[in-house]
C-alpha cells in the first residue's frame, strides 16, 4: 500500500541493521557473507534493506524466487543475486537477460542448462543430508562440475549446501559437514564460492569451516537467532498501533466473533486496528500487548481488521501500542507464544501494514 491512513504500521530501523552487519562480520573477518533477502527480507522489506547493506559493503544476495531476484535487478544493477529455489527451464532467457545468479538442484535443470545456448552463471546445490533440494551423490556434483569445465558462457560459481539443525544437534550438524567436504575432495578445483552456514552456523561452528568462502546470513541480520546466547544483535523491527477505540463492557456482555469473552465485572476494551489479514492471527489471543510500557492481555476472539485488549483506567483513546518490539514481546517470546519459531512470526506480517523506515540522516 502506499499510502498510510490506519494508524497500524511496521517501524524498521536500519541503523540496527548496520550494526547487526557489522557484529556478524566480526565474528569470521575472513569469510564474506551473503546477505538472505528472501520473503521480503523476513516481512521487513528487501529493497530497503538491500539499499543499506548496498551502503555497508554487502554486493552479494540471496532469495528463494526469481520474482523476487527481478525485483532486486531492476533496483540494484551492481549486485549479485542468487536464486537458491527451484528454476523452470523456461525461465533460462530471463536468467541471462538479467544476469541472475541461479541454483542447479537436479537433474532435469541441468540437461536444460547444457542445451541452453547462451551465456548462464549459477551455483550447484548438494544435498548433505536435509533431502529437500539438491543432488545427493558428491559423483553427481562432480558431473555437472565437469559438464561445464570447457565452457566458458556456461560459469559455475558456486557449490553449497543446507544445514538442517545447525541451531540444534551439533552432530548432525558435523555429520553433514563431512558429507559436504567430501564433494570438494572429489573436486580438482572447486569454484570459487563454496558457502553452508546460515546464521546459527555462522555464530555456531564457522571456525572449523576453513574450507569455505561464504556464509548465508540471513535471520541474524534482521536482530535474531534460534540460540538461547546473547550475540549483541538488535531486532530490527517494530509492529505498532494505537488505541482506536474504548468500549466499556458491563458484568455479563459478550465481546466479539463467537462471543467466547464474557465479562466477569465492569471491564475497559481497548479496540485495537490490526487483526489477522495484517497477518496477527487468532492465536495471538491470550498473549500480550505494551501501552506505556505495561503489559495487557489480548481477550476475545481476534477479527480480520481489529482485536482486543483488556484494558485498565489508565489508557486514552489514541495511546500508542507495541505488539510486537522491545520489552519482552519480540519475535522469540511471540513464537514461544505461538509454539512456532521467529522466522514465522517475522515472515507473517502482511504487506497490507506499511513499513516505516527510520535511520540516522547521512552527511
């Protein structure tokens, strides 16, 4: 939407995206990271976040879709993207048109690349171990490696791979290293990007993965991890509304779509403009909102466009509201809520709240 009129909106702060690129750069000095701008940038909007990690050194980037590497393209034309989802063979025109990086994960892409005639760049995906995408046999790899060895306008610039529990079984974690590292022993030269950490691998285990040249950073950029340690890094975004409405119930009075709340007393309803098409589901009921620092609970079933809170005599029409930010309702305690985890509770926030920018004006 671009236009704001309901007073419910996302507030990203990209100076605590600097400063979350900066710390996770700190921790392998050596290795370069790709930025994961996939999903919108986790919901907090990718050519924003790209135009500041452009200003902070990143120029390489990562999506799942080739919608979204089009929308980068026509933005950014000084980057690299990489596609690391699964391409259909008649998309390889626009691949070349628009000089996109692009994943080979089977066998079908890659016989439509080698019948291709014109000019590709992409990366090979293995399968160390997580059985989504990506070739399962390092024989495989070397196939396609040596497919392509003698022809130049066909550049393989990349190998990688997918931790499945790099936040959780450090065994497997090491099973999966040793299956990949075994594809680069088979290699004669391997390319010259070679990257399977995520966030958590990164923060994690990335000191004993001397043989790779990348990192994919993604979640830790936007403020987070799946790791109960504290890395110093600052939840980037802010979901706020503010109190729309007051509604006083008297003892007995239903609220709300299934009437599932009744009033047990008097009780103050602050009536709040976001509901579940803004991607606040209805099992946000029961959790907690922040107005002037003070928690209340949400009470009744949550609308399409509205919900509930439960309210004391202190709160004014118009008090501003945080649902999801600082004061222990971010991302982390919201998913513990939901019994999901933070990637989904970033990723839900609709495109129909507005995303606000705020940043330190550049000299």
């Amino acid at each position: 939407m671009s236009e704001r009129y309901r007073k419910t909106w996302y507030e990203i702060n990209l100076d605590d995206l600097a400063s979350n690129t900066h710390r996770l750069r700190l921790v392998h000095e050596a290795r370069a990271l790709i930025a994961v701008v996939k999903a919108d940038a986790y919901g907090h909007g990718a050519l924003k976040v790209v135009e500041r990690l452009r200003q902070e050194g990143l120029t390489f980037f990562a999506v799942s879709l080739l919608e979204e590497a089009l929308e980068l393209r026509a933005k950014f034309k000084d980057i690299t993207v990489l596609v690391m989802g699964v391409i259909n063979p008649e998309d390889l025109p626009l691949l070349e048109q628009h000089d996109i990086v692009f994943t080979i994960s089977d066998h079908a892409i890659f016989e439509a690349v080698k019948a291709y005639p014109g000019a590709l760049r992409f990366h090979i995906k293995f399968d160390s171990g997580m059985n989504r995408l990506g070739f399962k046999h390092a024989t495989d790899v070397k196939k396609v490696m040596d497919a392509f060895a003698t022809l130049p306008h066909k550049q393989v610039e990349g190998l990688y791979s997918h931790l499945a529990t790099s936040d959780g079984d450090d065994a497997f974690v090491a099973w999966q290293f040793e299956r990949f590292k075994a594809v680069l022993d088979v290699l004669p030269h391997p390319p010259p990007v070679v990257h399977l950490s995520n966030t958590s691998a990164w923060l994690k285990h990335e000191a004993t993965f001397n043989s790779f040249t990348h990192a994919r950073i993604g979640i830790g950029l936007y403020g987070y991890t799946l790791e109960p340690v504290d890395y110093g890094l600052v939840p980037i975004g802010t979901l706020k509304t503010v109190v729309s409405q007051i509604k006083k119930l008297n003892t007995g009075e239903y609220l709300g779509y299934g009437i599932t709340y009744q009033a047990s007393e008097p009780t103050r309803i602050a009536v709040l403009p976001i509901g579940y098409a803004d991607g606040w589901i209805r099992q946000h009921k029961g959790h907690d909102v922040l107005i002037k620092g003070r928690r209340y609970p949400i009470i009744g079933n949550i609308c399409m466009d509205q919900l509930f809170v439960k309210i004391d005599d202190s709160i004014k029409l118009g008090e501003a509201v945080v649902l999801m930010g600082p004061g222990g309702l971010d991302a982390n305690a919201i998913a513990s809520h939901l019994h999901t985890i933070n990637y989904e509770v970033l990723c839900s926030i609709s495109s129909r709240v507005p995303r606000i920018y705020i940043e330190e004006a550049k000299p």
